[in-house]
C-alpha cells in the first residue's frame, strides 16, 4: 500500500499520511463531491460505514474541508469576469479588507508577494459595474485590471502525484 505525505506549510499545519484508498476517495469526491458513501464504497473495494469513517478521519484532519456546488456567474447573469491587481497602500489595508473584500463581485481574493498586494476575481453584470466597483478599489491604491476571456484550468484536483 502506498503512502504518501503532505508536508507542512507553516507551524500550525501538520503532516497528514495518506493510502492509496484514501487518495481514491479524495480523487472521486473531487471529481463528484455528491457521490454516495455506497458509490464510492463499490468503487474502492470497502463497505460503505468504512469509507464513512474514512471520510470522517479526512474532514477531522482537515484534509477535506468542505463540500460545494459549483455555480456559473454567467448563467446567473454575471458575464463579466475580470481579474484585478491592486497594489494597497499600507495603511490603507485594514479599510480595504473590510471595505472590499466583503463586496459580493469578489468571487476570490488573495494577498500576494510582489509588486501588486493583492490578486482579486471579479464577476459583474457590465462593464459599468466593473468600472464602478475599480474606482472603489482605487481609493485604497493602485489597480490594473484585466479581462477574462476564458478559463482553460479552474479547481484542478489536488492528486497523490503530488507528493511523489
């Protein structure tokens, strides 16, 4: 049975061992995080209270910290993705994270190193909305906006190649 190990990232972290079964059932649940314990238990060779459990262990660790819908701005009438840089003024930061960080367009936000501060994914429903909601990110600092024309990758699945 092969194992593998998540190294840690920072104190508060700490490793996690993995088998190959467990991996099978992180790459399934991935891909359908709404299959039956039932389902997976067919699919990993074990009885459906045993891959219960194991799911349990996984969420008690930490490794699997939640289960989404995943759902299309733009079928809800939000088309317009773009991505946005802004470089924030030191003091101004405590106001940026409470002022725009909790605005509903942020889909994802990360502080970055670099030249920028922050990375931000927007969604909009114009171009009007856009250029309003970068002239509220430009009271904080600097930003460069760009547009989404397509995404090619998007919530690839953490896999047991990683750690190889």
């Amino acid at each position: 049975m092969r194992k593998s190990r998540c190294s840690a990232r920072s104190p508060y972290d700490f490793q996690v061992e993995l088998d190959a079964v467990d991996w099978k059932i992180l790459d399934l649940l991935q891909q359908d995080g709404r299959m039956s314990y039932t389902a997976l238990g067919r699919v990993v060779s074990l009885s459906a209270p045993a891959v219960t459990e194991r799911v349990r262990r996984l969420e008690a660790l930490g490794v699997i910290t939640g289960f989404v819908a995943v759902v299309s701005p733009a079928r809800l009438g939000l088309p317009i993705e773009s991505i946005v840089r802004v470089r924030v003024r030191s003091l101004d930061t405590p106001r940026f994270r409470s002022h725009v960080l909790a605005l509903p367009q942020i889909r994802d936000a990360d502080h970055v190193t670099g030249d920028d501060c922050w990375l931000l994914r927007v969604v909009c429903r114009s171009m009007v909305e856009l250029e309003e909601l970068v002239e509220v990110m430009q009271r904080y600092g600097d930003t460069t906006t760009s547009l989404v024309f397509s995404s090619h990758v998007r919530n690839r699945p953490v896999e047991a190649a990683l750690f190889d």
